[in-house]
C-alpha cells in the first residue's frame, strides 16, 4: 500500500487571476485626480508631491498635472506637478 495520497483535483487548487500590479502611468503624462499611477505591495514607490497613498500601497493623483518620477536619499518617490 502507498504510504502517501496520491495527487489529485484537490490538492492542486484552481487556477487564480494575477493581481494586475504594477505602474498604470508613467512619467511625463498627463493624469486627473483620482486616476491611480502605482499598484503594488508594499512601500516600493513613496508618494510625493501632488499625490496620496492607499491603504493597500496605491498612489494616486490628488490633481490634473504631469506624473514625476525621481530618487531622493535612494527612495523611488512620484509627484504629480
């Protein structure tokens, strides 16, 4: 007899969506308030000026202007100017 279950449906689970991470706009273009410019998890980009963060680690815009993305004291920060 088999010591160990064999693998099946069950043990393998379904198939799950991707989270669709990631930057939505990049530098130089034009964004409106509320429109999102990062998802991730976690602090890898900071916000700066002319934005906020989420709960879940999105920034988005707080104002109509160009996205920014630059590097202070080695944090990636995006600023809506």
């Amino acid at each position: 007899m088999s010591k160990t279950k064999s693998a099946g449906k069950t043990s393998q689970g379904s198939p799950r969506a991707g989270r669709r991470r990631g930057v939505k706009r990049y530098g130089g273009q034009l964004i409106g308030p509320g429109e999102i410019i990062v998802r991730q998890v976690g602090m890898k980009f900071f916000a700066g000026e002319g934005t906020k963060m989420g709960r879940d680690f999105t920034i988005f815009a707080m104002r109509r202007g160009r996205v920014h993305f630059r590097q202070r004291q080695g944090k990636k920060i995006v600023a809506v100017l």
